[in-house]
C-alpha cells in the first residue's frame, strides 16, 4: 500500500475515531479550572517551565503557548519539538475544528490526510509512576487514583497497589482536559506523526487512547476563537510555531505552573474534594498556569 493510501486512510480513521467521540460530548459544557477569582494570588507558588520545553504557537487568531511534556510522553514531545525547529508546522492550518471538543492541525496538505516524511511515533497513551514519581494523589474514586503530574491532571490505578504490585510501578495516564495537547492517529496506535489537536473542553472518552503530550499555559481563550468546521472554510492557521527557548528576544515570555506540591494548592484541593466528594473532576481543578 502506497503512503498516499495509507494517509487517506489514516484521515477517515481520524475522523471516524475522533467525530464519533465528539458526538459522545456534543452539548456537554467544558468545565472550568479553578481560576485565580477564588485564589489568593500571593500564597500561589509558581514554577517556571524550562523554555526548551515550551511551544510558542502564534495564530490567526492570536498566541498560544504550549508546555511540553517530556516525562509522559518524551518521544511526542520529541517529534513536535523536531518538526516545529524544522519549520514544518509555520503556515499550517487548523483543518478540523469541532465547538466545545478539540482544534485539530499538523497536516501540511489541510485536508487530514498529510503528515511528515518522518516514521511514525509509538503510543504514550500510558506511564508509569511509583512511589518516588511525582503524582499528587488527590482522592481515591472509583478504584481510581485522581491527581496530578505536575501541570497535568492525570488518573492511576490506586495508590494503595504499590505495596503490593512486585514491579512497584502503577500504570496512569494524563487526562483530556480543558487545553490539553494530544496527538492524533490512525485506528493503529502507533500512527501518531506530525497532527495532533488542542482540547476546547475535557473528553474523558479520549483518555489512554491518545497521546497526551502538553498542556496550554497561555491562549485558552485563542484555542476556542479558531474558527470552526469540518472542514473549516477559509481556516485559521498556524503562522509561526518556536520552541519557547529558541527566541531569543530579551522580551520573549516565560511560562509557569502551580506547584501541586504547595501547601497552598493542597488546601484549596482538600477543600474541593471534600465539597464535591466522589463528584471530584480534577480537570474542574487544576494547578493554575500562566504566562508573562
């Protein structure tokens, strides 16, 4: 079968796969984060971002930034970083746009059916975590562990299986959130290449069946203004795509996180959880990011 073939493939997969998902949450509002309206700004502590593990996605509509995430999902992190030094990404359009679900791009033909000369990525759909990973157990639910990898909100199985599982390893994943960055594929798993889509509201029913490989720190509000469609007439795109730490003007932005491991965001967590007990969403609550 001809490349040509399998990329026409490849984009009926994607759009079966992912427009049936989209039916699945048509109508479901996005839940909100936690915003710094209920937050004393001052007892926030903030992380700063490696720049070489930021993207600086500069839209029609406006500037996102996207921090990677190289513990979960170091060889997607590997490609978006490779194409976006290549320039691969600069004028690319945003094909496949769906209200209240996800922004999909990376095809350099715009019809879903592109991709890289570059061979295809294996799945992270799932890491590994143990007693010395830095997950933030939130609650138990479900059978569940609710927390976060650092700016990630993600589920594990159960905390309490580490005493007891020989490799000392659970199996997680990050969560399709609000602003999530995810890689798109075929019906194979390891059919990720250069397009992947950005989260307008959560979708549980993507988790561990895709990549997730960041998250929007700044331009939230840019993701939702891409203009709408399957395909989308007369798309935005993508003018410019940098990694954060390949710009070198004095000026360039710095990105940031809450540290989940603060006391801070632990208080307002445990509040959160015992307010909203099993009903608990941390995509509704997570670690505050920023950009300046």
């Amino acid at each position: 079968m001809t490349r040509n073939k399998n990329n026409k493939m490849k984009n009926i997969l994607i759009k079966t796969g992912i427009a049936a998902i989209s039916l699945m949450v048509a109508g479901q509002a996005a839940f909100a984060q936690d915003t710094s309206a209920n937050v004393d700004m001052s007892k926030v502590v903030f992380k700063p971002i490696d720049p070489e593990n930021v993207i600086v996605i500069d839209t029609t509509k406006g500037r996102i930034l996207v921090a990677l995430a190289p513990d979960i999902a170091p060889n997607h992190v590997e490609r978006i970083k490779t194409l976006t030094r290549q320039g691969f990404y600069d004028g690319v359009v945003f094909h496949r746009v769906i209200e209240g679900f996800m922004d999909q791009t990376g095809d350099p033909t715009g019809t879903g059916t592109g991709g890289s000369q570059l061979p295809d990525v294996k799945a992270e759909f799932t890491f590994a975590r143990g007693k010395d990973s830095p997950f933030v157990e939130a609650a138990t639910i479900n059978g569940r562990s609710i927390g976060y990898i650092g700016f990630l909100p993600a589920t594990s199985q159960p905390s309490a299986l580490l005493s007891i599982i020989k490799s000392g390893q659970l199996a997680a994943f990050a969560n399709h959130c609000e602003g999530t960055a995810s890689m798109a594929r075929a019906m194979d798993p390891d059919s990720g290449n250069s397009q992947f889509f950005l989260m307008r509201g959560e979708t549980p029913a993507l988790n561990a069946k895709y990549s997730v490989w960041g998250r929007v720190v700044s331009g939230i509000d840019v993701v939702k203004a891409i203009k709408v469609g399957e395909p989308v007439v007369d798309p935005d795109k993508m003018i410019k795509v940098q990694v954060l730490a390949d710009i070198k003007d004095k000026n360039r932005p710095k990105a940031y996180y809450e540290d989940p491991n603060s006391n801070y965001f632990k208080q307002r967590l445990a509040a959160e959880v015992a307010a909203k007990g099993d009903s608990f969403n941390n995509c509704s609550f997570e670690p505050l990011v920023k950009a300046q």
